[in-house]
C-alpha cells in the first residue's frame, strides 16, 4: 500500500535536486508578493508611461525564487537579460516590422547578444519577442520600452528577490562554496568531461566542482565507517 501511494505521489516530487515540498510553497510564496510588490512600485509610475508590466517578469520571477543558485536568475542576468532583449525586440521591430520573420529574429538575436554579454537569462527571449509583437501601446513606447517598464520591473522584482533571500537566510547572489578537502579530479577533468558531454548544464562550474568533491568526500567517508563496521 505505500508504494503504491509514493508512485501515485511520484510527480509531485520537486524536479530539482537538493529541494523539498517546503521549499517549492515558500519559493511560490515569494514569487506571489514579488510579483504583487512590483506591480506596487511600478503603479508608482507617472501616468502615460505605457504598460506597467511586461510578461517576461513572470518568467523571471520563477528563476529568481524557485532557483536563485542558477547562473540565469543572478543579478546581472535578471536586469541585463531583460533589458538587453528588449531593445533589440525594439531595433529589430523597427527595421523588419512586427511580423513572423521579425518575431523570430528579435529572439534569435537577443540569444546572441545575452550569450555574449554574459547576461543569458530565457525571459530575455520573451522580452524581445514582447517587443515585436507587444501591440500599439509597446510599438508607442518605442526606445522607452527597454527601459520602462522592462528595466523598472527587472530592478524591482530583483531588489524585492535580494530582501527576501537575506530574509529566508539564501546567499543571493549565488556563490559557489569552497570545494571540501583533496579530491581525485583536477578542474581541467572537468573540463574535458563538459567538453565531451556536449550539453549545456544549468549549473556554474564551480558548484559543479564543489558537489562532485563533496560526493567524493562522502563516499570516502562512507567506506570508512563500512570498514571499521567489519
């Protein structure tokens, strides 16, 4: 009988590794009165200004609560991914238009323009394509739109995400611990394992480099106690 009831329970885990059911409802807690706390602030704002709020401030909003230690929800990415895509929407909208072939180049090229910048964050695609097809009030708004009411929503919700991690005691901006003791691996092991892989992780390198050392740290002191068991 409890197996069947964990297998029926089985998607509701928490997809990501290192969190709990707990975590998950605070992080959906923060990201309500986030959200809410920016519509406040950006309320604030002189009347004309265009939208209020853009879409992609959602989609921020989850990396920023739910996975503050990924490389795309720190500061930098969360602010300049946001605006960087929207004024290339913009650019793009005015030289190409508002239609399908402008729509898919805005998110192309604000994919490159993140990725070199550093600043890659997926609702920066978002940003861009709100830009191109965001309707009269977003085309009105024109140079202005990257920066109100796309930079004051990002600078909002990452100011209300920088209190509330300090609140729920987080490290954000996220930093990589130093890695335990000696371990079997040099960095560039790791290098050429990521080189071989051929993937993209969604995890900085140096947390990659702690977790594997504290993995190898764990089990040497698990065979330990196994051998003194015996």
């Amino acid at each position: 009988m409890r197996r069947t009831m964990m297998h029926l329970f089985r998607p509701f885990r928490p997809l990501l590794p290192g969190t709990t059911p707990g975590d998950r409802l605070i992080a959906c807690a923060a990201a309500a009165m986030g959200i809410a706390g920016m519509a406040i602030v950006c309320a604030m704002l002189p009347p004309g200004t265009g939208p209020l709020i853009v879409a992609p401030m959602g989609a921020s909003a989850v990396l920023l609560f739910a996975v503050p230690a990924s490389p795309l929800a720190q500061p930098w990415p969360v602010v300049g991914g946001n605006v960087l895509s929207a004024l290339v929407g913009v650019a793009v909208a005015k030289l190409l238009g508002t239609g399908a072939i402008a729509a898919g180049v805005a998110v192309g090229v604000a994919i490159l323009a993140m990725s070199l910048t550093r600043c890659l964050h997926p609702p920066g695609g978002a940003a861009a394509l709100s830009a191109v097809i965001g309707g009269p009030a977003v085309i009105e708004a024109g140079w202005r739109f990257p920066l109100v009411p796309v930079g004051v929503n990002a600078l909002a919700l990452l100011a209300l995400g920088l209190a509330f991690h300090r609140l729920y005691g987080r490290r954000y901006p996220h930093r990589a611990a130093p890695a335990p003791g000696p371990r079997r691996f040099e960095a560039e092991d790791l290098d050429v394992a990521l080189a071989e892989s051929g993937e993209a992780f969604d995890i900085a390198r140096d947390d990659l480099e702690q977790l594997l050392a504290a993995a190898e740290a764990a089990a040497d002191r698990r065979r330990a106690g196994a051998g003194r068991a015996q």
